[in-house]
C-alpha cells in the first residue's frame, strides 16, 4: 500500500511539458567545455531560473505525441538528466532539450518532439 500512495503522490506532483533533442553539447551556459556525459539537457526559459537549473537533475518519461511525427513515440521507462545548458525562446521549442541519447532512451527520436511528465531528482 505504501508504494501505491507513493507512486500516486509521484504521479501527482510531476508538470507536463515538451521535449526536443539537441546533438551539439559544447560548449554549454552552465559547464563551458567540461564533458558532462550524455544524459544531459538543456533548460527551457520556465525552467532555466537565470542559471539556477545548472546541475539540477530531472526524471523525465514520454507521455506521448505532438502530433508532429510518429503517432506512438513513447518507449517505457524514464531517463534521469543533468541540465548543463539554457535552451532559449523563442529559438527554443521545448520545456528541456535532451540530448539525442536521452531522447532515444525513451521516444523514438523520429518524433522529433514529444509530450512529457518531469519531477526534479
């Protein structure tokens, strides 16, 4: 029962958003040119907060489409991401901007964009 509560309170308190991918990593607002690895992304105006997301960690999953590509996108799972960059308006199209491998962990990256729940980790 207790995993029940915790899985709703989980599901509860996640925001919805966008998801795009990026391929060019740096160099990046937060780390310049240190390697961050590559489950890693970079933060939409709503969540950059002037630099404060730098190092912040999001568990994010593929709710599904934007109707702008592949109709089911979505693979199971979640992906956990470092943000390391500032994804900016209007340029930006997404809440974060993943990395392709991040992406690829679960969504189909032909979809190019897709619907998303995140929670900070």
């Amino acid at each position: 029962m207790g995993f029940a509560i915790a899985s709703l309170f989980a599901a509860a308190s996640a925001a919805s958003g966008t998801a795009t991918f990026y391929t060019e990593y740096v160099p990046s607002a937060c780390y310049g040119y240190q390697d961050q690895g590559t489950m890693i992304a970079a933060a939409g105006d709503s969540l950059w907060n002037n630099g404060a997301a730098c190092g912040k960690r999001y568990r994010i999953r593929c709710t599904g489409g934007t109707n702008q590509g592949v109709a089911q996108p979505c693979r199971s799972g979640t992906v956990t991401v470092k943000i390391v960059d500032r994804c900016p308006s209007p340029g930006c199209q997404a809440t974060i901007d993943l990395s392709r491998q991040a992406f690829a962990a679960i969504a189909d990256p032909d979809a190019g964009k897709i619907r998303i729940e995140y929670t900070q980790a």
